[in-house]
C-alpha cells in the first residue's frame, strides 16, 4: 500500500481527503499519552487504510476517536474503527435516526425522492460501498453539549458545538499548542435542504466562533489545510457576501454586480455558487 498520511504540524497527521468517493481528511493529534482521531471515515475501508498508515508511522495509543459532524461520510467507519467514539449530543441524536435504515439502492433512492437523502450523498455511498453494502451505524460512546477539553500530554483540544447551516451538530477541535483548529465541514452550505443554502445570521455567528480561535491552520474536511491567510480570505469573502446579500436582498444582479466592483474581477464558479446558496437562505424564513 502507498503511504497517503501526511505531516501536518510536529505532532498532528492526516490521510488528505479524497474526491472520488467524497472521503473526508482523518487526522491524528498525538499527545506523549494519548493519540486523539478527528472523524471516523466513510467505510470500513477507508479506516482500515488510516489505521494501517498509522501502524506504519508508529503512531499509536489512539483510543479515541472525536466525530466534527454526523453525516456518513466522517461517521459509517466507526463501526471499523472500535475506538471510544466522542460527539455532540446532536451528532448522536441523528445518528440514531439511522441506525434501523436500509442501504439498498432502492432503500436509497426512496429516501432521496422524499428528500431524506441527499442525491449527491447517495451516489458516493453507492459508490463507495458497491454491491457489498455492509453498513451499520455505531453510536457515539460519550456525549457533549457545549464544549470539552482533552489534556493528550503536552497537546490540549479544546472541542466546541457551534452548528451553523452545514449542520445542527458541528463541532470544531482546536490544537492549542499547534494553533491547528479542525472545522470539519461546518463552514459549506446546507447539503439536506433543496436547494443548498447559506443564512446571513448562521454565517456571521459561525465566524464569530471561529474567530475566538488563535490558530495558524485551517483544517476543512474536503480541501487541503489551509494558511491562515487563505482561511482569513474565505471568511472575509463570506462576510462580504453577508453584507452584500443583506445590502441587496433578492436583487441577484446588484448583489454580483457590487461584488463584481468590490473584488474588481469576475466571480469564480465556487464565488457563484457561494452568493446561489445565500439567495437560497434568504428566501427560507
Ligand atoms: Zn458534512
């Protein structure tokens, strides 16, 4: 097998995410006691490759395992992974709402029409799992409702519940002594709603929690880590569309327009799909 793990900081590892199969980044934050894992992976195979890296790199005492959010793809490798699994009590909560599902294309494709399911999400797990769709969800063994530390040796986390439109149940892990804050996905737009969708409000609070964080690397699940340069450029154009869309309301073409002058060059694909999502939440009250 190829080594895929990467070195983040002195003491912080990762498996990058992977496209094909929507596989999210799993990191290991390794304190002189204790190893802490950030998300359980989307199957038993992509736990079985991180669990094989780490092997491979001596990384070892990771008996816990905290999840940034429930949705398959950081939560159907629990099972696999058998480690004490650490989550907001939301994150439990819906991941209890699935454990008596049906992965059966079938079973899928049902949940998809009556909006259940998200169609994107359904196509990587078909993807991902095959026809030998072994899932069965596990539950998380400890529960949280705001936040919690954990002391590793020399490496404290500090994991704090700030929600926002992603999901209900996000969470973010900050690496004091790295200054390594992990978001998980919670800064994308909703992905259960249809259409996806960014609300001015949510976006503001989120950053505002984020920003009581003194980190130098940004850790999303689907991208590389991030400088805290570009993570500052992110935010600052989240906040700027905030304003923009609060400024023009449903008027698309003075919010792009505006946006457009502000920026001084055309909007990107991902710039356009980030103001889609924000007249989306506008019209959701
Ligand atoms: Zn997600």
């Amino acid at each position: 097998m190829e080594k895929n793990l990467k070195q983040l900081t002195n003491r912080i590892h990762y498996l990058p995410h992977d496209p094909a199969t929507d596989r999210p980044i799993l990191s290991a934050i390794c304190g002189s006691h204790q190893t802490l894992l950030v998300d359980a992976g989307n199957s038993d195979a992509h736990v079985k490759q991180f669990l094989y890296e780490l092997a491979q790199c001596q990384i070892t005492n990771d008996h816990c395992v905290v999840l940034t959010h429930w949705h398959w793809d950081h939560s159907f490798g629990a099972k696999q992974m058998n480690r004490l699994t650490i989550a907001h009590e939301k994150t439990k909560m819906h991941l209890e709402k699935m454990v008596d599902f049906d992965w059966s294309d079938e079973a899928l494709d049902s949940r998809v029409e009556k909006g259940v399911e998200n169609q994107f999400c359904a196509d990587m797990i078909k993807k991902e799992f095959g026809t030998d769709r072994n899932i069965s969800i596990t539950l998380p063994n400890i529960t949280f409702k705001e936040q919690f530390e954990i002391d590793l040796g020399g490496v404290r986390c500090v994991v704090k519940h700030v929600g926002g439109d992603h999901s209900d149940d996000s969470s973010l892990i900050f690496v004091e002594e790295e200054k390594v804050l992990f978001l998980g996905d919670c800064l994308y737009p909703s992905i259960y709603t249809q259409p996806p969708q960014y609300k001015i409000v949510n976006v503001r609070h989120l950053i505002e929690s984020i920003e009581m964080f003194d980190a130098e690397i940004y850790v999303l699940s689907h991208e590389p880590p991030l400088s805290k340069a570009d993570f500052m450029g992110y935010s600052m154009l989240l906040k700027l569309i905030c304003d923009l869309t609060e400024k023009h309301q449903g008027n698309y073409s003075d919010l792009v327009n505006e946006l457009t002058t502000q920026l001084n060059r055309p909007l990107s694909q991902l710039e356009e799909e980030i103001v889609y999502c924000f007249m989306n939440g506008l019209s959701v009250k």
